[in-house]
C-alpha cells in the first residue's frame, strides 16, 4: 500500500487489517464484514462494531472492566458534552491540561525514531491531538476505553491527511497481534490504571511489542514545590488512589522505573527525565508562549532542580543491545 496516500480512518484500517489487527480472544486474523459495518473474527467468529468507522471492543470482563467502570462513563459523559456544543478548538480545550506544543514537539520527536512501515501504540489517545498535522510516515494506532473522546479525536483530526487508526479498546486487552508494534507511546493514562490493569497493560505490552521496540511513558509527578504551592492554594494535590471517578497515582520517576523493572525480563535499557516544568493548570500557570528552550536546558543540565516543580515525569524504555543483563536491572532501579 502506498503509504503516503493512506490519508483515512478507514484506508488506515484496511492496512491495520492485514498488518496487526487481530481478535482480543484468540488472536486470530479480523475481516471487514460485508456491510462495512463490523469487524469478524475469523476463527472464534466474535464480532466487533464498526462507529462512525471506529472497531468498538469491549473491555476486559468483569473485573478489570468494573475497576474503570466510573472512570469510562465520566470520560464519556464529558465528552458528548464536547459533541453536543459543537465545541470548534478543540486544540484549545487540550491546552487547558496539557502543554500543547511542547508535548507535540515530544511525540513528533518520539515518532522520528520509527521508519514509515512500522506501527506504533498510542495508550490512552484521549483525543489523539498528539498526532495532528503529524507528516506521513510510521503508523499510530491511538487506541482508547472512551468513545466519546475518540469521536472528537474524529473531529480534531478530519479533513488531513492521518497517521492515526483510532481504536476503542482497554489496554488490557489489546486487539492486535503478537510482535506487531514496533513502539508505545502514552500521556497521563499509566498513572489512571488499578492496580490488576497496570499488570495486564505490561503483559499485553510484552506481547505485542516486537523484540526491538520503544517506548516512552509521560506520568504525572509529585514535584515537592508544585506540592507546596498548591498547599499555598490551599488546594491538596492528590498523589495516590481512588480520586473521585479515577485511580490517579503521582509516582516519582524512581518508582515507575521500577514498575518496570522486570518487563521483558530486566533487558531494557532505560533513561527519565521531566516534562512540563512550567505547565501548571491546577495554578492557572499556562505560559504562552511556553519556554521549551529555558525547559530543555533545565531538564538537561538541571535535572535535580527540575524535579522540584516538573508537573511530568517520563520513562523511555527499549530493548536492551548489551549482553550484561545484571547491569541493565541496576540501571533501571537506579
Ligand atoms: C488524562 S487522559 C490523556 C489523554 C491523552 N493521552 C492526552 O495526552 O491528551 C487519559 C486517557 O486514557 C484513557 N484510558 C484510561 N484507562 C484506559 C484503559 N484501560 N485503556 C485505554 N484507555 C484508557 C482515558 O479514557 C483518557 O482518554
Ligand atoms: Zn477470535
């Protein structure tokens, strides 16, 4: 398939179809049903509808899927909200929790790493704006547990030519194929998962990621400063657990390293470092423009200094090319 034509949802899913698309239940190859209206499975014969051109499967069963019951209906309650209004900027709706152009300068600079024939995950798109105007090349599959929010991912990415196959599926239960993904890229969705998910998230990703494979995970982080002025606030920032409809952990980049400690059996070659260290929405700190050079400097030379105020801390991980595996467990927990 030519990749530079491949320009839509659904031109994006006939090349997902043949290349890493496959059933959650018995990783057997999926078809387009006749209609176009659904995906089948061709072994086990499950089937999966087709939303305004986007596979809808379903959770993981009773347990899993309870745990972000709450947290699914109010991601989808907000967004039908953002539907009904018509909401045009949605760009700017994105820009009150994340810092738009740093963090696009981040998943453009992520995505360079791959060549245009490889697919790439995207855990929890949210509304996929990581990727807009993205350039051809490596394929994203933005999956993600709201429908909602992939509808105005939908909206916020028409009318362009796209990277992105949007998926509704849990990341617990990934419908894609073993050793298909050459990468995975998530902002601010690890950090949401209980505690059986996040374990089931790491086994499907141990699964589908191919044997030399990227990953970079942006989480929130307890900045002891950011902590301070927001007591100043008089607001307490939640760090751990149950948070109204969600689970929202702050971890330190020490702790979510080794959460990662033992994936793929310690081979892994592992580095962090802070995100957004002047983005804070909770204060009403949005700087525009934001100061990515200032930040890039800190984060490089400074990164102790960083950690006091960085709202975002993040991982990158990759398969490790140095036969001392011992020595790649000591990195990673350092
Ligand atoms: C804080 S939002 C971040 C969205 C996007 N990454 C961004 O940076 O704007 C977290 C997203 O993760 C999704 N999510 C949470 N749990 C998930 C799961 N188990 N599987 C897939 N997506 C999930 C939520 O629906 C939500 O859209
Ligand atoms: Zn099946």
């Amino acid at each position: 398939m030519d990749l530079v034509a491949t320009v839509s949802q659904s031109d994006l899913l006939e090349a997902a179809l043949t290349e890493v698309l496959a059933c959650p239940d018995c990783q057997a190859r999926l078809v387009l049903e006749a209609a176009g209206k659904s995906l089948r499975c061709g072994s086990c014969g499950s089937t999966t509808p087709l939303v305004e051109g986007i596979p809808v499967f379903a959770s993981s069963g009773p347990g899993p899927e309870g745990l972000q019951a709450e947290e699914m209906a109010f991601r989808n309650q907000a967004a039908s909200e953002q539907l009904r209004n018509d909401t045009a900027d949605l760009l700017s709706v994105a820009g009150k929790h994340h810092s738009v152009p740093l963090m696009g300068r981040y998943a453009h600079h992520f995505r360079s790493h791959f060549s245009a024939g490889d697919w790439l995950l995207d855990i929890g798109t949210g509304y996929s704006w990581h990727w807009k105007n993205a350039e051809p090349g490596p394929r994203v599959i933005g999956i993600d547990l709201s429908l909602g929010n992939l509808l105005l991912a939908q909206r916020l990415l028409a009318d362009q030519p796209r990277c992105v196959l949007l998926i509704c599926a849990d990341a617990s239960r990934l419908p894609l194929a073993n050793g298909s993904l050459a990468g995975a890229w998530s902002v601010q969705a690890f950090q949401l998962f209980p505690e059986p998910i996040f374990q089931q998230v790491q086994r499907e990703l141990d699964r589908v990621l191919r044997k030399d494979f990227m990953m970079e995970l942006h989480h929130l982080h307890p900045a002891l400063l950011y902590r301070f002025l927001c007591r100043l606030r008089g607001r307490t920032l939640h760090r751990r657990g149950r948070h109204g409809p969600f689970e929202t952990n702050r971890l330190l980049l020490a702790e979510w390293l080794q959460r990662w400690a033992s994936f793929r059996e310690g081979r892994l070659e592992a580095s962090s470092g802070y995100s957004e260290l002047f983005f804070h929405p909770e204060l009403g700190v949005r700087p525009r423009p934001y100061p990515s050079g200032l930040e890039r400097f800190l984060v490089q030379h400074a990164p102790g200094f960083s950690s006091l105020f960085a709202r975002q801390g993040y991982l990158r991980l990759k398969n490790r090319s140095c036969r001392n595996r011992s020595n790649a467990l000591e990195a990673i927990s350092r």
